[in-house]
C-alpha cells in the first residue's frame, strides 16, 4: 500500500476513534464538549447551544441537574459531525465562516448552526463565536494555518510543499467530495505564521481597537504590509484615512459619534498598487457600535437666538468644513496635556445629553467643560496649527487647532483669543482666555477634540497617547 494511503487509513481510523470518545464521567454518547463555567446553569447552556434540559440531562446521565459543578465537561446533543472542546472564538477582521471552518475542521453549514447564523455576510469584528476545538486529529493540524492560493501548481504540488498527502490536504480544506484543485483557489495549509483568513497574504496584522467601537470614541485601525501599497477603508459613511507610522505601517483615526445609532456599520479596507493604480484587494465587515453610557444633564436655559438655524447653521457648516481636512504631517507627540489646570471636577462632561429651553433632549454635549472665571489661561494641549480664531454667535470667540492626521481641538467661549490663524503653537502655551461668550450660563471653558471630522471625549486623549 503507498505511503499517502497509510497514512489516510490512519486519518480515518483516528477520526473514528475520536468518535467514540466519551469526555466526562456519565456521558452517553460522542459530540462536541462544553465545560461547565461558574453560574452556569443547564437552562442558560440549553438555550447557548440550541438544545433542551431534558436532552442534556439524557445525553450525560445527570442524576441531580441541580448539582452542576463548574469545570464538568458537558456533551451537547444535537450537534452530530462535531467534535472538540466548545470554546468562545471572538472573530478577528478577515474572518468569517469560511476561514473558521477551516481552522477548526468544521464545516460552514455545521458552524452557522451552532452559532444560529442567518447571515454569514453579517458576522461582525469581536463577535464572540462558539468553535469545538480539536486537541489532535485531522481538525488540529490545522493550529497556524494560512489560507495561500493555489497559483499553477497541482495537488500533488501543493501537498509536496505542505508536506502532507494529497488526501490531507484535501481533507482539511473539506474537499473530501473531489480529487483536484481550483485555479487561484485559497487553501488552508498548516505551518503558517497566523491563522487561516480572507486576508491577502500581504496584510501581516490588522489590528481595530477598541472592539466594540463605542459611542464618542476613538477608534484606532493598524495595518501591516509586507509591501508598499496605497491603503483606504471606509466606516459606515466616513472615510478612513490612513497615514504612514513607517514604510510597511499605517494607521487610520476615526471618532465614532456620541450619538450613532448603535448596531453594526460596515467598514471596508481597500488595497491598491500604488495612489490611483491598480485595486488589489477589498474587503468588508461590520463593526459593532454599542453605547457610551452617557447621562442627561439638567435643563439649560440660554438665549433663544444662539438656538436659531438661521446661527447655528452656519456655524455648524463652517466648523465642519475645518475639521474634516486630514493633513498628512503629524505635530503632536504623547497624550494630550489638559487646557486648564481645574482637572479635578468638570460642570460638564463629553456626550451628556442636552435639552436647551425645554425643547427636548435631541442634543448632546460635544465637548468637555472646565471650571474657571473670566480672565483664566488656556493652554495648548499639544503642538499644532491654528486654522480659526474669531468670534462666532454659538460658540462664541473660538480657536480651532489643527494637530494633523484628521486631529483637532476646540476652544470655544474665550472672553480674549491670544492666537491668530496660521500660528504654530506649542504644549503649555497660553492661546486665550476663558470667557462667558456665545451660547452659555456662565464663564468655563468648554474643549471639543474632533477625529475624523467627529467630536470625542477628550478625556481619552489625556489617558493615553494616540496612535
């Protein structure tokens, strides 16, 4: 008998052994094994995996449901074709069913089932997936494995280059149904350097943090290259710019607003050749957007005209157009440096919601609100370029820094502005005075920091540097 032959008699005869395994004392029967976690009870398991109390307790002979020990190794019925130890795989970028199943031998339909997935289109980044995990066999050859087209080779190729057998091969990719390879088709081979995914073997590491994106937060997106190419990507309807940390590296900052409906939103990465060659490759997955947790504050009454559209318009329109440039020079370094020295309480705090007037809590706050009367420096932050310093009716005498990559800070209500447009200013420099001007009940100064043409806690960029 050829070598390649044994070998598969042995793939085959070991699965059928696996079979027969009975994880656990008082298990009946083979299947896929959950072990029981603290507060685990067998309703909240039964309804995990889409089963009954009456089935688990018949599938693993339990004589007391109600003495269910943490760390007892449960099989759950009803999941026939799998095996392994159950455990919570939170889903990476570039990773969907496909690339799952080839990671733990499993296949899609079998998958979606355990996981209840109506839509594979919609698996989400850090979606929690449940996946048996195989300690040996054929399911656990496949730990490190990189998805690689098949570029003119044959099976016998392939499997010469992998070191395994034709039938291995076939056999991890799940193609047991059929004896030769698709041109260009990505197979999962074992003794890569990272787990089988839909990304192109020239993305070394995508990294989105944080996951869930959050309401009012950054969110950070790195990505590594293994050679020069034009990086874009979307995120939901904003565009996400991505500027170079090194020749290989880039990184992309994006405020998710205070008040974004939460849910998934889709964000896509494009790769092209160079800036405006050739697309190399595109990709998309929804990210999940939770809430912010923010509060109400009390109702404010301000004068009526710093409410009208015919003010507030405008104004909206002209910030906007300012803080959704991205210029590609980044002048800060570090975590940003507080604009006033009251840093132990705050009247106002970012993303509380807002009602003026009595008309309803439809806003937000979009900025942080220091103590301090009339005269009070503000200071720089960080370093940066003024790109506005005038008076305005809602925002009264304000200057807006540009800090580069899509970044800037706000000041807004300053009795004095102590800056002109075009300066350059730095860390700890005194750029105005707080005031009581524009739409306000007293003198304080109220920060805003916009990422991606959105406005973001400040308080997270004074917690930690940024990228």
């Amino acid at each position: 008998m050829p070598g390649w032959a044994k070998r598969l008699a042995g793939l085959l005869l070991f699965a059928l052994l696996l079979l027969t395994v009975v994880p656990g004392a008082g298990a009946q029967s083979g299947g896929p094994v959950y072990v029981v976690q603290p507060g685990d009870t067998l309703t909240d398991i039964a309804q995990r995996f889409g089963t009954t109390v009456e089935a688990l307790i018949e599938t693993n002979a339990i004589a007391d449901p109600a003495l269910l020990v943490p760390g007892t190794p449960l099989v759950i019925p009803g999941l026939e074709g799998m095996e392994g130890v159950l455990e919570t795989h939170n889903v990476a970028f570039g990773e969907g069913l496909h690339s799952l199943s080839l990671q733990y031998g499993v296949p899609e339909a079998a998958l979606a089932r355990l996981n209840r997935v109506t839509n594979p289109e919609r698996i989400y980044l850090g979606q929690p997936l449940i996946v048996p995990r195989a300690a040996e066999g054929p399911a656990a050859l496949r730990a490190a494995t990189t998805l690689l087209p098949v570029v003119g080779e044959s099976l016998l190729e392939v499997s010469v280059r992998a070191g395994l057998s034709p039938w291995e091969v076939l056999i991890l990719n799940q193609h047991s149904d059929r004896l030769w390879l698709l041109p260009g088709e990505p197979l999962a081979l074992p003794g890569g350097d990272r787990p089988a995914s839909d990304l192109p073997a020239s993305v070394l590491e995508l990294e989105v943090n944080p996951v869930p994106a959050i309401q009012g937060r950054t969110l950070v997106v790195r990505l590594g290259v293994s050679e020069p190419m034009w990086v874009e990507g979307t995120l939901g309807e904003r565009p996400l710019y991505f500027n170079a940390l090194g020749a290989l590296d880039f990184v992309a900052l994006q405020g998710v607003h205070a008040m974004a409906e939460p849910g998934l939103y889709d964000m896509e990465m494009r790769l092209y050749a160079s800036k405006g060659g050739a697309l190399l490759y595109s990709y998309r997955q929804p990210v999940r957007v939770v809430t912010g947790g923010y509060l109400m504050d009390p109702v404010l009454i301000v004068p009526p005209e710093t409410l009208d559209p015919a003010a507030t318009e405008p104004e909206d329109e002209l910030v906007a157009s300012i803080v959704s440039q991205v210029t590609p020079e980044r002048l800060w370094e570090g975590s940003f440096q507080f604009p006033s020295p009251y840093t132990t309480a705050f009247p106002s705090r970012f993303g509380s919601r807002r009602n003026y007037n009595n008309t309803g809590y439809t806003r937000y706050h979009s900025g942080l609100d220091f103590y301090g009367g009339t005269g009070q420096p503000i200071y720089a932050p960080a370093r940066g370029r003024v790109v506005l310093a005038r008076e305005l009716t809602v925002r009264g005498n304000m200057t807006i820094i540009d800090h580069g990559w899509g970044v800037f800070t706000a000041y807004l209500h300053q009795s004095q502005i102590l800056v002109e447009q075009g300066d350059l200013v730095e860390p700890g420099q005194v750029i105005g005075l707080v005031g009581g001007t524009g739409r306000v009940t007293g003198p304080h100064l109220h920060w805003e920091v916009w990422v991606g043409g959105v406005p973001v806690d400040p308080l997270e960029w004074t917690a930690r540097p940024f990228p």
